[in-house]
C-alpha cells in the first residue's frame, strides 16, 4: 500500500468508516459525541475513499448503522420483531438513507407522511407518527440525516403495523376468551415497497384488511368525519310514545335527529299553507325513518319512539359512532387475511352464524352462544366431521358446579331420572360405576366422566360439527328450540347452538358429493357415527357490534361480553 493511500485509509477510520460486513455490536447504553459529518466533506473523502483496496460503505451509511445501534427498549416482542425489519430494510440497502435524498425529503416521505398524518380516517390515531418528520430546507449534517432517516422509517413501519395488525393485542382485551394471532407483514418489504412507489394510496392499500365488511366501515367513518361540526345530536325530550297519527312537538325534533327536511322543506311551495300541526306530525316519512333508525341499532323495528328507542335516540352521539367504527376495524385486522372461498362465520354478538362461497352469503341462520358468564370464545379453526347421535360429555365445569348438589341429594334418583351415565377412564379402559357407591361430598369429579347419550332429549341434539379445538367448543343441534325466537341468545355454555342444523349441514356439505342432510337424517337414532369431511372447512368464531349489510348499511347489535368498552379504554377513543 503507497503512503498516500495508508493515509487516507487511516483518516476514513477515524472518521467513522467501516470495512464492509461487520457484526453490528451491542447497542451501547449512551452514545459517544461525535464532530458533525456534513455533505460538503463527504463528497471528497468518498472519492478518496475509492482508492482503497476492498469494499467500503459510505460515511452517511455509517451514520445509519450508528443509529440503528443506539440503545431502545421495546415494550413487547412485536416491537422488538418489528424494529429488526426496519435494521433488515436497512442492510438490504447497505445502510444508505431510504427517505432523504441529498439532505431532502424523496417525494415518497413526502407523500407516506401525508398519509400518516391521515390516519384518523382508517380508524387510527395520528399522533401515534407524529415522530415522523421531514426537514424543510436541505440537511447537510449527516449524523442529523441519519437520525430523521431512522425515526422516519420506525413511524412508517409502526403505521403499517397499526393498519395491517391493530393497535392492541387480542388477547388483552380478554385473556381467557379470544385467541386470535394476527401475523405481522413483512416490515421489511412494506418499507421497501413504500420508499419507490409511485402510487403511496395503493402501496399503502395492500396493508389494510381485504374483507369487503371493513371497506364499509371505514366508508362510513369517512362519512362520520365528513360532519365536521362535532357537534351532539339534539335531543329528544322525555314522554308519551311517538308514533304515527300523534302530532307533537317533539317530532320536528326527531326529524332533525333522523336528518330528515321538514315538510315545507322538501316543497317549499307547501310552506304558506303548512300549520304548527302539519310540522309536528308523525307521518309515514317519519314512521319509516325510525324503522330503519331501530334496525340499524338493534332495536325491536316497530316504527313507534319507546323509552329503549328514545335512549338509542339521544345516545347515538357522533364520537360515539366514531368509536364504535374504530373498533371493529381494529378487529377485522385481527382476523385471517384469508377467511378461505368456502368457510363458516359465526358473529357472537350478533347471534348469527354464515356459511360464504366466493365472497357471497351461501346460508344464514340463528345460532345461541355463551351467556357472559360462560363466553364463547373467538378464534378460528377448521371443521374436519360430523358427528350424528352424539354422546355428550359434560364439562366437569357444570358437573361440579350445577350438577353435584342434586346428585349429593339423591345420587340414584338424579341419574335414574335424567338418563346420564357415570364413568370411569382407568388405564385405558371405560368402566361403568354405581352413582350409589361414590361418596359424593370427597371425590374429585374430575376423576369421573358424567355423560348424556344420544337421543332425543340429548343436550347436542341429533348431530354436531367438529373443529377439534382446545377449546372443546363447537356447532351443534338443541333440543331446545324456543331460545332462537328471543332476541338476545347468549345462554349456553359456551358453545353455539344452531337452530336449523340439517339446512346449515347442507351448506356445509355443499361441496361434499358423498353427503346430504337426507342422508345424516336416516342416520339419527341409531349409534354414534362419525362422518369425515371431505375436505377441511374453516371455521371463525368472531365478535363485530358492527355488522355491515348486503345494502352497505350497517347494523349495530348489543356488546353482549363488554368487550367494546373495554376496548374503547384500551384505545383511548
């Protein structure tokens, strides 16, 4: 090596260059001072830095490392993972700036900033990027540089996180009852497709959640916010029921709640001849208003203002709405990207339970879930058979605490009367048991096996639907049938009972060229048999107090666990 290129050599160390490749060290628990590195010097030290024999990485590349090397603290595993993409991003692209270009902001940070700065519309908080900055007059210090490059590329990957994954993990919401993992995108990637785009609204678009139901809300979110006054709805006043042929003064009141013009309005030509008694009355216009006000909100359709429509009335406040809409947003990012073409979807709250082909409702029917004290639980799986005349297992949770006071009673009765069978599972083998031998008030019941089988009266019914799950939770008939005429269904528990089983097994069936409802129905009666899908079907227990219908309205149903509130602390809406 010539003087003249040790030397150089020497002074590129000292500066702060690095051979390439490296291990990155430790971060460091405070960060060294360093002289400012400007662009003006870097162009000659680049140059001369080339007479060197080997690979060498720039000295604002340096900087980057350097500040991906400083100390963090991460609050979770999700923040850790997601902070080495961004260092992947990085090394992918030796280090180099991804956001400033000669010390100026790319037209793509310009552009993804604005879009962060536009969160509120997908149901996000954009102060949650506000650390995301981009200098107005060129940056030449490249320590400076390297710093707003970082922080740009750590509020960029945090907003995609938030709009692909949510905001809050889905089991803090309820630790024992929802078990659903949504798989963080490739950050690396995301940062890279956004640093050269040439469309930021459709990069950023390949983020959110696909499901046409989500493309609603947030439709209506954009409507919501368009009422920009954020002013409360008037409110209606106390007193007799409002319905139609009534003529008071409250119903000019109720139009206005609704959005609806008053009569003179819509004709002004009608106007002369209107008096107090036509503006106050409740006419068919009104009646009509308020029967789609009390289906959107879950209200029993009756076209009359009651003391349970009146409250929905005066509580539906804006911010509330725009709540409620942030919500269930941030559970549709929750959910599989891909439900699968051919799939069951049970919404809890909503009591309802949809088979869908190819994006379409193939069949729909009432369903009973877990009573809040025995929640169904929400996550997803795969239905793999059937099972006609089935047994039923009681749950050592009801064993101990409905059934084992009545059976201390009179433990022959109880099982002479009700037709369960008690066992025993001894080294492989099941042994039937005399009820009358068992000393009731010492013996572990989880030792035992009560069962019911099959039969008419069987808790299950005729045939349940099986996606083994460690939840032990499933579809299943009822004998039960006057609980699907009542409104709210949560009494089981926990799982979900389906009130026409036979129609649902030949949406399930559909695609089965071996099986029918005709065919499980001849079946019923006989022993317990099991029949194997064809192919698996997935199944997903969700909850959504917003449920977006075929006309683009939505329907809003009772938060039946609480989960709403809670989510709505959680989120600080």
């Amino acid at each position: 090596m010539t003087l003249k290129k040790k030397t150089v050599f020497l002074a590129l160390l000292a500066a702060g260059s690095f051979l390439a490749a490296p291990a990155l060290a430790a971060p460091a628990a405070t960060v060294p001072s360093r002289t400012p590195i400007t662009l003006a010097n870097v162009v000659e030290e680049s140059a001369a830095a080339s007479e060197v024999a080997g690979p060498v990485i720039s000295l604002g590349a340096s900087e980057i490392r350097a500040e991906l090397g400083h100390h963090r603290s991460f609050s979770g595993d999700r923040e850790k993972k997601v902070f080495s993409q961004i260092r992947a991003f990085y090394e992918a692209r030796h280090f180099e700036p991804a956001w400033l270009r000669d010390g100026r902001p790319t037209r793509q940070a310009e552009a993804l900033l604005e879009r962060m700065r536009e969160a509120a519309k997908d149901g996000l908080d954009p102060a949650a990027y506000s650390d995301a900055k981009l200098p107005a007059a060129r940056l030449e210090e490249l320590t400076e540089i390297a710093s707003d490059d970082v922080a740009f590329s750590e509020a960029a990957a945090r907003f995609i996180t938030h709009l692909s994954v949510g905001r809050i993990n889905p089991s803090s919401v309820a630790p024992k009852d929802i078990f659903l993992k949504p798989e963080l995108p490739d950050i690396s990637a995301a940062l890279a497709d956004l640093a050269g785009t040439d469309d930021t609204a459709v990069s950023v678009t390949r983020y959110e959640p696909p499901q046409r139901q989500y493309a609603v809300l947030k439709r209506h979110l954009a409507e919501l916010r368009a009422e920009d006054d954020g002013k409360p709805m008037p409110r209606i006043e106390p007193g007799k029921t409002l319905k139609p042929g009534v003529n008071d003064e409250r119903v000019r009141v109720l139009r206005q709640r609704l959005g609806m013009q008053a009569p003179e309005m819509r004709d002004p030509e009608l106007r002369p001849y209107l008096d107090r008694a036509d503006l106050d009355s409740y006419d068919a216009d009104v009646a009509a208003a308020v029967e789609a006000f009390q289906r959107a909100n879950g209200l029993t359709v009756d076209g009359m203002v009651g003391p349970q429509t009146l409250a929905a009335l005066n509580g539906a406040r804006r911010e509330e709405r725009i709540a409620a809409l942030a919500i269930n947003m941030e559970r549709w990012r929750w959910e599989p990207r891909d439900l699968g073409r051919f799939y069951v979807f049970v919404n809890v709250p909503e009591f309802m339970v949809r088979v869908y082909r190819d994006g379409r409702t193939l069949y729909e029917t009432r369903v009973v879930v877990g009573q809040p004290s025995n929640r169904t639980p929400v996550f997803s799986d795969e239905m793999d058979h059937i099972i006609v005349n089935p047994y039923w297992n009681v749950p050592n949770s009801i064993v101990s605490k409905e059934m084992l006071p009545q059976i201390r009673q009179d433990p022959y009765g109880y099982f002479a009367s009700t037709g369960y069978q008690l066992l025993a599972d001894i080294r492989g083998k099941t042994y039937y048991l005399d009820p009358t031998r068992i000393d009731w008030y010492s013996i572990d019941t989880k030792l035992l096996r009560v069962r019911q089988p099959p039969g008419a009266s069987n808790a299950l019914g005729r045939i349940k639907f099986m996606f083994p799950n460690r939840h032990a939770v499933y579809l299943h008939d009822t004998p039960s049938k006057s609980l699907f005429q009542r409104t709210s269904r949560a009494y089981s528990h926990g799982c979900v009972r389906v009130q026409d089983p036979l129609d649902f097994a030949d949406a399930v069936l559909s695609e089965d060229s071996q099986w029918n409802s005709q065919k499980l129905k001849k079946m019923f009666g006989g022993q317990e048999t099991q029949v194997n899908l064809s192919k698996r079907l997935p199944v997903h227990l969700a909850y959504f107090t917003l449920v977006p219908q075929p006309d683009g309205s939505l329907l809003t149903v009772p938060d039946v666990y609480g989960y709403d509130a809670r989510m709505k602390e959680m989120l600080n809406l």
